[in-house]
C-alpha cells in the first residue's frame, strides 16, 4: 500500500463528502493507494481552518495555488464552484497531477474544453463527479442494458427532480443567478450523464427550458425552473428527459424508466437500493415487473454490507467514486466519466438551450 497526498478545493456540502469519501475508501476497498487527507482550501483562511480541524486535513490554506503547488498534495478534487474549475484543473495538469472535478466542468463549453485539452495533453487520471450513475441498481441495470438482458432498448425516459424551489415564496439567492446556477446547469447534467452511461452517445436534441417563477423576495431570478428535452440516441432509441427544482414533492427524483424489445427496466433514486426489472418470458398471466433488492450479487455493494437488501447511501457513491479514482491514478487506465465524458455532457446541455431558441431540433455535433 502506498499513500497518497490528496488536496481537496472547497470544503462546503461536497468538500465534505469527499473528505469523508477519501478518509473511509482504503478501508472499504483496501486501495492499493491509501489517501491522506494532506491540504483543504476554502475561500478564507478561517474557513479552511474549521474544515481542517472537522475534516481531519493536515493542513488548510486560503489559496488555492497553494494547494496546487505543494509537492505533498499529489492529486487534486476539485469541489469548489464552477467558475474556479478550469483555472484550478489546468494548473494541477501544468504539473502532471491528476484531478478530480465535481460536475458539470467548468462554466462554459469553453472552460470544458480547455479542460478536457489539459487533461489529455498531461495524460494523467482525470474524472468527473457524476456520482449517482455509481449506485450499485445503476451499476447493475448498465450491465443488464450491456449483456442485452432486455433486448435491443428502444425507448428511454429519464428525469431529475427535485423541489428546493417549489414554493415561490422561497427567497432569491445565488442558484437563483446565472445559467450555470439553473436546472439545466445543476441537475440535467447528471441525467444527461445517466442516459450517456445506460444508452450511449446522444445524436439530437429538441429542448424547452422555463422560469415558472419570475420574481421571487430578495429579487428576480435569471435562470431556469424546469426542462425537458426530446432526444434521439445514436443507438436509434428515442428519448425524453425532465428536470426541476420546483417538482412539488419529489426530493431526489433521479429516475429513469428503459424499454426493451425482451424486457424492461426502472429506478428511482428516492428508493436508490432497489431495482424494478421486467422480463418477456413466461405465461402471460405471471409476467411483471419484478423488484431486485440490491445486495453482494450486484456492484460494489459488499464491501460496504454483506446483507441483502440493507442499502446503500449517498455517501457511498462518493467512496465508490473515491475507488475508481485512484485506480486510475494507479493503473493509469480511463475510468467513466473522464473528463472528455464530462464535456460530452456539457454539449449535450448546450444544444438543448440552443433548441429552445431556435425551436428545432439541434444537432449535437454543432457544439
């Protein structure tokens, strides 16, 4: 076993998860490579003070180039906003270290390929946070799609929802401000990661994107509520996705429903440990769709329980994300999403928006 100085930028809600992430792996996956929690950046001195003593780093530093720079962090999670990312992954590329970049990459489609530039010209591990495509009934169901348990899929219903924003009396505040900040810039790209991962690379889209609440206290909000897009698969599938902060009830609604021509598959996140599974076999009577509980029989679920249907978390997608890191830190083989993948996303983002200016669909290779 070999340690590894990991530096992580930014120590809020998902700084957090990765410290934790990075602190708990080697014990669940007995890593080749041990992290040590060596250096935390925050945008103040004080605050990357508390996140070092809470989180357990070694050090803390109110600059990031600091971090960057220092010969002892020798990886970087990049878990700080979005405007920071490409400044931050191009300068830890500049001296061959390998990063980890919280989704979506960078600000723009220009950022994102930058990014993407940097990277590949290093050569070094480089991946994105799309965590929840790690569960193991999301694992499960790719490797379901992959061995064509359900036949050839010919249809995909994916959506992201949740409802922070429902009430309109909920005041103004900075997700509230700038595109970036939106729907379509927070949660679409985590399905739109889902439905590249389950189904393979997207070949059009037409989008609709709206502010249902214009005005809200504390000022006007200047981003979106709610999408949706019609798409069409390079597969040949068709495909519909929707997101939204304002979906009244739902908490955590990454779902997603697939057809086939033998079978037939559903997840929903809020019940993240269970996977539904239709099978074309058998009388018709007694066919429906059956419910997995997922347990050691499915991806990386035992390390963390040998019990069935005891679960999984949220937190331990992160160490699973944590794992597949620094595998590929040390066997220098691609893991999913790199940060090419990542950018996949951001184009498939930014022919949505421009459908929903134009009204027609949009071809993904125009962007």
């Amino acid at each position: 076993m070999t340690e590894i100085g990991i530096g992580i930028c930014g120590g809020g809600y998902m700084g957090k998860a990765h410290a934790v992430a990075m602190a708990s792996v080697g014990a669940v996956f007995n890593t080749g490579l041990r992290p040590r929690l060596e250096m935390v950046c925050a945008s103040s001195h004080e605050s990357a003070q508390r996140y070092q003593k809470a989180y357990g780093f070694l050090r803390s530093t109110g600059d990031w180039r600091a971090l960057v720079a220092d010969p002892k962090v020798e990886a970087v999670v990049i878990a700080s906003p979005q405007e920071t990312h490409r400044e931050i992954a191009e300068a830890a590329f500049a001296l061959g270290k390998p990063v980890l970049c919280e989704k979506p990459l960078g600000a723009s489609m220009e950022d994102g390929a930058a990014m993407v530039a940097a990277a590949e010209a290093a050569s070094v591990a480089n991946m994105v946070g799309f965590n929840y495509v790690r569960t193991p009934a999301t694992q499960f169901a790719r490797d379901l799609i992959a061995n064509g348990e359900i036949g050839d899929v010919t249809w995909f219903r994916g959506e992201h929802t949740e409802d922070f924003y429902a009430d309109p009396d909920t005041p103004a505040s900075w997700r509230t401000q700038g595109m970036a900040n939106g729907t379509m810039g927070d949660l679409a790209p985590h399905m739109v990661n889902c439905a590249l991962a389950l189904m393979g690379p997207i070949s059009q889209v037409l989008g609709e994107v709206e502010t249902v609440h214009t005005e809200r206290p504390g000022g006007r909000v200047t981003n979106d509520d709610h999408a949706q897009m019609m798409c069409r698969f390079e597969r040949g599938a068709m495909g519909h996705m929707y997101f939204s902060r304002v979906a009244t009830g739902r908490k955590m609604g990454y779902a997603y429903e697939i057809s086939g021509t033998k079978g037939a598959i559903r997840f929903d996140q809020e019940d993240q440990n269970a996977l539904w599974l239709y099978r074309m076999e058998g009388p018709e009577a007694t066919r429906g769709f059956v419910k997995i509980l997922t347990g050691p029989a499915h991806p990386d679920y035992e390390p963390f329980c040998q019990g069935p249907g005891h679960g999984t978390g949220y937190q331990d997608q992160i160490i699973i994300e944590a794992r597949d890191f620094l595998r590929a830190i040390e066997t220098g083989e691609a893991v999913f999403p790199t940060f090419r993948d990542g950018h996949e996303v951001n184009r498939v983002i930014a022919a949505a928006l421009a459908s929903n200016g134009t009204k027609t669909w949009t071809n993904i290779n125009s962007f």
